[in-house]
C-alpha cells in the first residue's frame, strides 16, 4: 500500500528521487507524469501529467564530483543558496512554477538539495515540498515535510515536526539507510522502489565531519 505525502504517493516520490539522478535519456516516466525534456537537467527533472495538471519537480543530492561534492561544505555556514547549483535549482522551479503553476507542483528533493528546498520554501517558490533525507543541518524547514530514516547519517540533524515522518531503520549501513529502499517499510506503509543513490562521498562527508 502506498501512502500519500506532500500530494504525491510514496511510490512516486521513490521513484522521483530515482530518477532525478539520471540523465535525461535513461529518466523514466512516473506513471502518468511525463519528463519535461526542456526544463530538466543533470540535477533536476521536471515531470508533468497532462491528464491532471500535477507536476513532480524532482532535485537530486550530491553526484559523485568534487565540484558538487563541494557544496556540501557550504551548508553548515549558511552559504549554500550562493552555490551555482542551488541557483540551477531555483531557476528550474522559478521555469516549472510559471509553466505549471506554483499550486500545482510538488518540490522533491533529497541530501543536499534538501537544504535548497528549504531556502526555496523560505521564499515563497514552492507549495508542496517534500525533502527525503535531506542535509538540513539544526534548522527551521517551514514549508517542508520531511521524511527520513531514524538511522540516516545526512539527516541526523535535522529538527522533525508533528507533520514529518521517521522511518524506523533496519541497518546501520550508512548507504542503504540514505538511499530510497527505505521508503517501504512499515508501519509507514510507503511502496518505494530499492535504489541506493550514487553520492557515497556525501555520505561519508557526513560520517566523519
């Protein structure tokens, strides 16, 4: 059974974080929402369903190079929304709002671009926002539900309020606890795809510092 989250089935946000990872020829349509080719990105998808109007805009975390890598670094010192891919993230919403129309849109974001979903909430671009294991360090998330695992390095310190939701762990592997598979267990009752994203120097930054 899948649950619903931020207007989205817990089944579509697995698959959303999924496939915001991958390049725009290998990404897969979720169900009836369709790749909007012309204003996704390596980082970002933007996917629409025409039948609805509902829109997923999907934000990846941390892809495996050092200049991204680096961009963690800045989160701690509240620096990150003056990073180019903060900014990437931002104009692709900005882009999926005036297309769309901000209502109808669900921000999904995961590690890293968790901190940026919170930066955009804070500015009034979104109105659905779902952050997964997101790299919100000890701040105020106004605007965005969180979902993470209880044993999820990146997202330890992240303040949960009476809307988020914890999922209990089954590991204490650092990798399968950041990744996606842990959106189907119960008693949340999601139904999420097993995928282990590909950012391991995210995680182990967040391990040892």
């Amino acid at each position: 059974m899948s649950r619903m989250i931020g207007g989205i089935s817990s089944k579509e946000l697995s698959k959303a974080v999924k496939e915001s990872y991958k390049k725009k020829k290998d990404v897969k349509n979720i169900g009836d929402y369709v790749l909007d080719k012309d204003l996704s990105n390596s980082k970002s998808k933007v996917f629409n369903d025409p039948k609805t109007g509902k829109t997923i805009v999907a934000h990846s975390g941390t892809h495996g190079t050092l200049a991204d890598w680096s961009n963690n670094i800045t989160i701690p010192f509240g620096k990150y929304k003056d990073t180019k891919r903060y900014k990437t993230q931002e104009k692709v919403t900005r882009k999926a709002n005036a297309k769309y129309g901000q209502a109808n849109i669900t921000n999904v974001t995961h590690s890293q671009s968790g901190e940026g979903a919170r930066i955009m909430a804070k500015k009034g671009l979104t109105s659905k926002s779902v952050s997964f294991n997101p790299a919100i360090l000890g701040k105020k998330h106004k605007g965005v539900q969180v979902v993470r695992s209880k044993a999820d390095v990146v997202s330890a310190l992240t303040p949960m309020g009476k809307n988020d939701v914890t999922i209990n762990n089954k590991t204490i592997n650092p990798l399968i606890e950041h990744g996606t598979s842990v959106i189907s267990r119960k008693p949340q009752e999601f139904g999420g795809s097993r995928y282990i994203t590909p950012h391991i120097a995210e995680n182990l930054m967040y391990t040892f510092f």
